[in-house]
C-alpha cells in the first residue's frame, strides 16, 4: 500500500490480505494479519476485518531512515496510532526496528536476520532461535531455481524517500556546477569529484589502487549516474589508465607507492551497521576495504561485476596481503552479479553475511 498507489490499488489490496487470511482460517490455519496502511484517506477502510483484540504485523523497514532512506516516521506513526485504536491489539510483531513513540506490547523481529539468505542449511533444525531479546525466524532454503527474486515488507514511499549525504564524506558529490571537488579518503587518498551543471557529481577520479592493483590503476576514474527514483549517487565501474592518463582539468602527480600495513582505528560512521547497509552500498557501485581477523580485503567493481578478494602489494614480483604482509593466499577472489553474491564469500574462515557488520571498514567510497 505505497502512498503513490491510487486509492482503488489501495482497497484492493486490503482486500486480497483480508481475503487470503479469511481462506486459510476457513482451513483451520491460524492467521496473524499483517496491516499496512497509506495515508490518512486510507484509514477509513484499511483495517477492516481485523477483530479487535487481535496480535497483528507491522514493519518500519522501509520507513525508517536507513541506506539513505528519508525517514518516514510522521507518516508511519499516524497510522499506527490509529491502528491501536481501533483494533486494540493485544500484541504487535514488528518487523524491522520499532520507533520509540510506538505503544504497545511489541515483538521485535529482525528483518535481516529472519530471510533464508541470512541462513545456512545447518541452522534449520530450529523454528526459531532468540538473539539478544530479539525474534529471529528460520524461514526457508533458498529455492533450487532461485535467481535474481527480490521481497521487501513494508509501506510509506515506494522509494523510501529521496537520497540525502548520510556522511560528511558524502557531501563531495553535491556541489557548485561545473566545480572539481578535492577531497582525501580516511587512508590520506586523494579524489577529484567533477560537478555537473545539476549541482550533481558525473565524474571522480581516485588516486588509489583500493588494495586491488590488479582491478585498479592510479589514478582511474568513475562515472558518476544517478538513481532517478532514489536520487543517489551510482559509481560506475572503474576506468583504467595502464599507459596515459587524461587530464581531469588538472592533473598532479601523485606517490603511487602502495601503502603497507595499515594499522586504523575503527571509525564508526562508516561501520556497516546492517547486512541491508552493505547491500546498498555495494549495489550502488561503492567500493569498500575492510580488515578481519589480521588481513585485509577489498571489494571493486571492475568489468561491470563485483569482485572481493585480499587487498595486497606487490613486492619482489610476489604479492603480499596489505595488513598482515603475509603472501598472499587469495588474489583473484570471488565474482559475483550483487551484493547478495559476495556475502557468500569466506573471510578468515567466516561468512561474509555472517561478519559483515563486525568487520573494521577502513575506507567506503559511498
């Protein structure tokens, strides 16, 4: 029930909820109705069919102020307030982060964590398990014929709100028209960011191998695209220079040494708080370097795919892995079409997915 449906897709879809749900009670299944709301106009006939009383389903997923989501909260609130009226449900099982203003007694369910991705065969041996006071559903395997099938609970915008920088780092890709931004990265690296005539980046240059010196030359650039629903910043593959390097207005010369043994201390705004964060950070075209248990990794973008693997220099015609200067174990790394993909990948004997949001991010270029 996005707020940008007519109000007839908005009844109608009320109407297929209730109807699924008055099917499987008619078989004896026991349903707790999920209730979505769009705006005030709405209410009138969105919570219909639901005895009061009832234990019920919410999501703030999609509006909450996430991976550069604008927060949708006044809208949600409304809503709910007036869901609690009139139904007086006697408990709410939240998908996704409850808002402190919400009332009422609430079963937190952590999104992520609860789709079969997050998942791996060996864990399905229970309905559920508790992390930390939260719910935590086993769902399901993934589908033998599973490809590229994407799902997301929730209501407010169907865009979640129109990008704004989240970072001050961030801001480098809004500016003057026809301005060439300079800014260094938290390793000291520099970038050039080229503003268009809308106030917004179409180019940046980065004076940086990104660990990968196999993926990257020094400097290449990136296209810079822009989501027309969202309105965030898409990083295009990396354009490489193995011989002569265009000026990028102006052009300096800068060490290309490769840095080694970069000791950093965890910066938290740009820890991946949420599998989601990394998600959209990776699908937008970001670049991130990270460290786990004594190495050090790199996920690029080259050839229109994503690739992680160590992040390393080259020494003596051998490879070395840029944190714990020993050879390197593995290079070329693991390929994948999304986000999703690389998650699969093993860093220091654990799941990506796994470890994500435990992992010291050094530096993400979005």
């Amino acid at each position: 029930m996005y707020i940008e449906m007519n109000k007839a897709l908005q009844l109608y879809n009320t109407f297929r909820n209730r109807w699924c749900g008055a099917y499987l009670a008619s078989k004896d299944i026991k349903v707790i109705p999920t209730v979505n709301w769009g705006d005030e106009n709405t209410f009138e006939f969105c919570f219909d069919g639901i005895p009061k009383g009832s234990i019920v389903a919410v999501s703030t997923y999609m509006v909450r102020e996430h991976n550069n989501h604008a927060d949708q909260k006044d809208f949600f609130m409304k809503g709910y307030e007036e869901m609690l009226r009139r139904i007086e449900p006697s408990k709410i099982i939240c998908y996704s982060e409850p808002f402190s203003e919400m009332q009422g007694d609430i079963i937190y369910v952590d999104y992520e964590l609860s789709g079969w991705k997050y998942l791996n065969k060996e864990s399905l041996d229970l309905p559920l398990h508790n992390k930390k006071g939260i719910i935590v559903n086993k769902t399901m395997l993934q589908p033998e014929n599973f490809n590229k099938m994407y799902s997301l609970k929730g209501s407010g915008s169907a865009y979640g709100g129109k990008w704004k920088p989240k970072k001050t780092e961030d801001e480098r890709f809004l500016g003057k028209p026809g301005e060439i931004k300079e800014t260094f990265d938290k390793n000291g690296e520099r970038r050039l960011t080229k503003i268009g005539d809308d106030g917004r980046a179409t180019k940046e240059r980065h004076f940086s191998f990104h660990n990968r010196p196999d993926k990257h030359t020094n400097p290449h650039d990136h296209m810079i695209n822009w989501d027309p629903n969202r309105g965030n910043p898409l990083p295009q593959r990396p354009i490489n220079y193995p011989d002569v390097v265009p000026e990028f207005k102006y052009y300096r010369e800068v060490n290309t040494q490769m840095k080694v043994n970069k000791n950093i201390v965890k910066n938290e705004e740009d820890q991946f708080k949420t599998i989601s964060e990394f998600k959209w950070c990776v699908d937008c075209g970001g670049e991130v370097e990270f460290q786990w248990k004594g190495k050090s990794y790199s996920i690029t973008h080259p050839d229109g795919r994503i690739n992680i693997g160590e992040g390393y220099y080259i020494k003596d015609g051998k490879n070395y892995n840029v944190l714990s200067n020993e050879p390197c174990i593995d290079i070329e790394g693991m390929w994948g079409d999304t986000a999703d993909d690389i998650l699969e990948y093993i860093v220091g004997g654990d799941r990506l997915r796994d470890v994500i949001t435990q992992v010291e991010v050094v530096v993400r270029t979005i």
